[in-house]
C-alpha cells in the first residue's frame, strides 16, 4: 500500500481526485480504489518542546540557567491535531511505501519529514520515501506532478536548511526573552519582554518612525507657477523647475527653500515670452493590478476599510475553510498557473452573480467588457511556487458577515479585472523657457477606464500621483508645437510646508514587512531581503504584529500604529543588532547556503550559539535604569556604525548546534 501524506486535507482531496476509481472517505484520510491511502497533515502536527521538558529546573525563568541549550532536541505532538497524529501512526505502519506531498518549500519540506522522523520509520523506508511537488491543485496538473514523483533524499538539504532556521528561532528568542524579561522585572516591569528574529526589528521600525515623527522639525518651500497665455487665447499653468545653480537654496528632495529667490524669478518672468522647447503627447496604457497574495489583500483591506491584517487574516480563512468562497488564503504569490486560465469565465461569472447578492452592481455592469481570452501577466507558472495568488471559486454563497463581505470583494475584483480592457490615457507634458528658467505643465487624461471600473478611488489616486501635481490631473493642456512662442502672464508663489513622516498602518507596515531590504544599506544584505520576500511570511506576519499588541509594545490610534513605552523602552534597551533586519538577512543568506548544499548545518548554528552567551552576558549587563525608565528612550536614534556580531570565548556550543541527526 502507498501512503501519501500531504501538507493539508485540500492537498490530500486533489491527490485523491487525481487517482482513478471511486475513493471512500473515511476518518483522516482517503482510502482509493486501488487500495492506496492518502492522509494529511494539518499544518504542522508537531513543535519544540518547552525547556521544562528538557530538565524541570528551566520552568522557573533565572539568569543562572541562561542560555538554555538542549542536549538533544525534541518535539511534541502538538494538542489540537494530536488525532491526526496518531492517524498517521496506523497508516505509516500499514505501508509500504511512503510519498511526501508537503508543500514545495523550505517549511513543506520539514513539515512532512519531521512526521515521518517522528513516527520512527526504519532507515531503510525512509531511504525509499518518494517526494512529490505540487503547486497547482488542477487535476492535470497533480496527476502531472505524481507522474514525476522523485527520491526524498535529493531534499535532505532543503530539510535541514528549515530544520537550522526553527532551531535557531527558538533559541534566539526564548534565550533572549527570558533574559530581557528577568532584567525588567529588576527593574519593576512586570510584562513579557519578547524578543525575537522577526518581531524585534518590526518593533523597531515603529520606534524609530515614532521617533522621526517625534523630532520633526517643519520647514516652509516655495512652489513658482507661471500663469501662461497661448496665442489662442488658451491659459494654463507651469511649474518653475530649480536648475543646479540654485543648489544651495534646495533641501535634498528639489525643493526650494528661499523665499526671496521664488520672488525673484516670480518677478523676472511677468509679462515676459514662453518658448516651448518640448512638447510631448503620449496615449499610454495600465495593466491591471495582479491577483492578491495575503500580503497584498491585507493592505488593500486595511486602506480601503481600516482592517487589520489580522481580521484580514481571520477572514480569509473563514471565506477559505467555512463558506470555500476563495483559494487558499496564504499565499505569497500574485499570479497563477496557465492551467487554471480556462477556468476563468466560469469563475469570474459566479464572482459577479455572488457580487450582485452582496449589492456591487459595478460588477455585473464591468462583465460585458470581459474578454475571457485575454491573457494578462498573472498567468505565469514560472512565478508560482507552492501556492497561486488568492481568487474566486466557482461557489455561490449564502451569507457572509460585513468584514468578511468587504475582503471577498477585493479579492474578487482584482480576479475579474484580469479578463477587463487596460485603462487607457494620454500624457501630456510641456516644457517652456521663460527668460532662463526651465517651466514644466503636465496633464494626463483617461481615454477608456477600462478595468479602473471597479477601482473608481484607487484609479483617482493612481491619476493624482502619476500627474505630479493633484490640480493639474483633470485639467487638459491646450495643443502646441515645439518653439510656440506663448506669453507669462503673471508668476504665482504658493507657500508650502514640509509634513512629518506618517505613522505606521498596518498597510505601510505590512508594505515595510514585505520590502525590509529598503531598511538596510549593506547592497548584499538588501538583495538578500529581496529575494526571501522580507521579514516574515504570509503566514506570520499578522501574528507578529499582534503579538506586539499583546506584548503592549505597540497600540493603535484610529489606523495609525505607534509604539507603547515598553516598546521604546525594550528597543533602548536591546542590542542594536536585535533591532534592525540584517541579523535576519545573514541567517537567509546562510540558510539558503545549507539548501544549496553549500555550507552545513554546524556552519551555520555554532557561531549562532557561540553568540547567544555574548547577547546573554550583554542583557545581564543592562542597566536597571534603561528598563526603568521604559518610555524614556535614547534621545539618538540614528544608525548606528555596523559592527561584528557578539561574541565570547565560550566553548559550549556543541549541545544545540548538534547535527540533524541528534
């Protein structure tokens, strides 16, 4: 008998459909026609122990028994799927042979292999376990996939690199909890001082803004337009660009800052001619916006209706799980596989009929432009991984609550306007000479709205940003040629004033989470970030901004997000390593390294271990005034001079950077 153990029960049910015959579902898997069996994991059935288990002396937290290092680690079976478990434990022993169907990824990876580890299969059926990659659930596309079924070894890597990141986390973050959590309760705070990998430098990022906020010192520019005449008696406006010469009268984003100089060349240019020097008309077009990933529906969601990313979350899963109105909801891919493209009209036409119900007639007015043989950029495999963008099933619904409402709308929308015509616009921009200085008008107007149907304000925005100058958005510049000589009737200065950066959203900071390498200025590190997708995952990241919520680091005014004094206070207090993401870039470069076969897993885990007793040491150290004074950080926030890694001449690294094996 074979036995396919997949990541999650959908997986399993794709397989099962799969296969030929007719299947019986039974309790926990799926017996088929041909006598195999298919069982799921649910997510994952295990995790690390707690130090008690290990030696009961580490359930009372001290400083003395810091940093916990396990001799030989263990996992438990986790309460809430240890049914699964054991129906897995029958199976595994029934088989004959085992075919891995965890997700194609690092953690899909483990997920699986730590089961089967710990369920005690002998070496010798490990070594015949079979591994098959799924990342499209269509039925050609899974019985393609179990056609291809390769050897599980060829993943030991891939393994071990995802076995090396959760060990580290572990030890990493309860190893500095603890030790920042003793120093503050010296200190008279009473509350959880979490540190971690990922939540930490999140937590920074909001300290660091509130900060910038905090010390925001506004300063006033000066914007110069010239009112222009055609020869047609056509008027419109022109902004003054600065030229290099007045250099020193600009702040580091172009903007002037001298008042008399803005009055000058107001002065200068009145009744004098304009020369067009460049004209240019362009009709251009916009693609509509990709299918959503988790990411990107949390902070369209959180824009559109102040949602968190964690109701996002909450929602999806409901929509997911209970009403299987939507695809599995994390994911971190915008597109999808060419496979699915012929289910689109079908797909999208439920969509707008389940819109109809919840009163979005936009929809059902949107479909007669639909051209279901449109093929926009989202139909890329190459850019699907273990999971495709977020869409519509083909299920109509029945009733869904408010928030749930407004987050199947989005993903719904940005579906349907894959099949709509690109927005359509022409682009206009003039330049004129006026004396010497250099006057630019632009203007942009939409020719077709295309798919911005369904995205009225989104499109409005777009427009407004694209422009340069809101004013100027809907106003149409009258058409000229080149060396057109115009008259200035009069310069205009409109007085600005600089504004302070804004505080964090859960959209901005779920956009920082996604794109952190922006944060770092070693250019390595940066790619690194990039191309791990950031700090955190799709599945993570609203839990670690709500953790910071529970751990009163962080509190919410409205939609904007700040810091607590016990978050300003912990980032004060901490290590300047702990609170930026290039720890987190290092590991990734590192961890990858294991997956690629090009380190080893002690290569990466003793120097992490070696570095846990100069971070420990460094916590003991911490004056008790930095922590009580939690609310009161350092008066300097800037970044400060890289530097090595802590370190100290303990030689006790061996236990926890022991190999895979141990």
């Amino acid at each position: 008998m074979i036995l396919y153990i997949a990541e999650k029960p959908s997986l399993g049910r794709a397989i099962a459909s799969a296969i030929p015959g007719s299947h019986k579902n039974a309790d926990g898997h799926i017996q088929l026609a041909n006598g195999d069996v298919v069982s799921w994991c649910i997510g994952h059935l295990l995790e690390q122990a707690e130090p008690d288990a290990y030696d009961p002396k580490y359930k009372k937290w001290s400083h003395d028994t810091l940093p916990i290092l396990p001799q030989k680690w263990q996992l438990i079976p986790k309460p809430k799927t240890r049914k699964q478990l054991s129906v897995l434990r029958k199976l595994v022993k029934q088989a004959d042979q085992l075919v891995h169907a965890g997700d194609p990824d690092r953690e899909g990876q483990l997920l699986v292999d730590q089961v089967i580890d710990y369920l005690g299969v002998s070496k010798t059926k490990k070594q015949q376990v079979q591994r098959c990659l799924i990342s499209d659930l269509n039925k050609p596309a899974v019985q393609k996939a179990l056609a291809q079924l390769r050897s599980n070894q060829d993943f030991v890597p891939l393994s071990t690199s995802a076995l090396a990141r959760s060990r580290a986390d572990w030890l990493y973050g309860l190893n500095m909890t603890r030790a920042y959590t003793l120093q503050g309760q010296q200190a008279g705070y009473q509350g959880v001082l979490s540190v971690g990998r990922v939540q930490t430098p999140v937590l920074g990022l909001v300290v660091r803004r509130d900060h910038e906020i905090d010390q925001f010192v506004p300063h006033d520019y000066f914007d110069v337009w010239a009112h222009v005449l055609t020869t047609h008696g056509e008027r419109f406006k022109a902004k003054w660009v600065p030229s290099d010469s007045c250099g020193d009268f600009l702040d580091d984003q172009g903007r002037n800052l001298s008042k008399p100089l803005a009055e000058n060349v107001a002065g200068r240019i009145e009744g004098q001619p304009a020369e067009l020097v460049n004209y240019k008309r362009q009709q251009k077009q916009r693609a509509a916006p990709l299918p959503h990933s988790l990411s990107s529906l949390q902070i369209d969601a959180n824009k559109a209706f102040g949602l968190s990313a964690q109701q996002v979350l909450d929602c999806c899963q409901a929509l997911y799980e209970k009403h299987k109105l939507i695809t599995y909801p994390r994911s971190d891919s915008r597109h999808l596989p060419r496979a699915h493209f012929a289910q689109g009209r079908d797909v999208t036409r439920t969509a707008v009929k389940n819109m109809a119900q919840l009163g979005r007639a936009e929809f059902e007015e949107a479909l007669p432009q639909a051209d279901f043989s449109r093929k926009s950029r989202a139909w890329n495999d190459a850019k699907v991984d273990a999971h495709h963008a977020i869409i519509p099933t083909q299920k109509t619904l029945t009733r869904l609550a408010d928030t749930e409402a407004k987050v199947y709308q989005l993903v719904c929308r940005n579906y349907m306007a894959q099949f709509l015509p690109p927005e359509s616009y022409a682009e206009v921009r003039a330049e004129l000479r006026i004396v010497t200085g250099l006057f630019v008008a632009k203007s942009r107007q939409t020719t077709d709205a295309g798919w911005t149907s369904l995205f009225p304000k989104r499109a409005a925005a777009k427009s407004k940003q694209e422009s340069g100058e809101d004013e100027l958005a809907a106003i149409p510049l009258p058409t000229m040629k080149v060396r057109d000589v115009l008259q200035c009737e009069r310069g205009e200065i409109v007085t600005k004033q600089t504004s302070p950066p804004k505080p964090f959203t859960d959209a901005t900071l779920l956009s920082a989470m996604t794109g952190i390498g922006r944060f770092v200025s070693d250019p390595e590190l940066r790619k690194i970030l990039k191309e791990t997708d950031g700090l955190g995952t799709e599945a993570t990241r609203a839990g670690i901004i709500e953790l910071l919520f529970k751990r009163g680091f962080l509190i919410r005014k409205g939609k904007a997000i700040s810091a607590t004094a016990a978050g300003k206070g912990l980032i004060a207090a901490l290590p300047d390593s702990a609170t930026w993401p290039d720890m987190t870039a290092r590991w990734e470069s590192q961890l990858e390294a294991i997956s690629q076969r090009e380190t080893q897993y002690s290569h990466f885990m003793e120097p992490m271990v070696e570095s846990l007793y100069g971070l420990i040491d460094q916590a003991k150290g911490t004056s008790f005034e930095a922590l009580k004074s939690l609310g009161k950080p350092k008066s300097k926030w800037s970044r400060p001079k890289r530097q090595g890694s802590v370190k100290s001449g303990a030689s006790k690294r061996k236990a926890a950077s022991q190999s895979p094996g141990g």
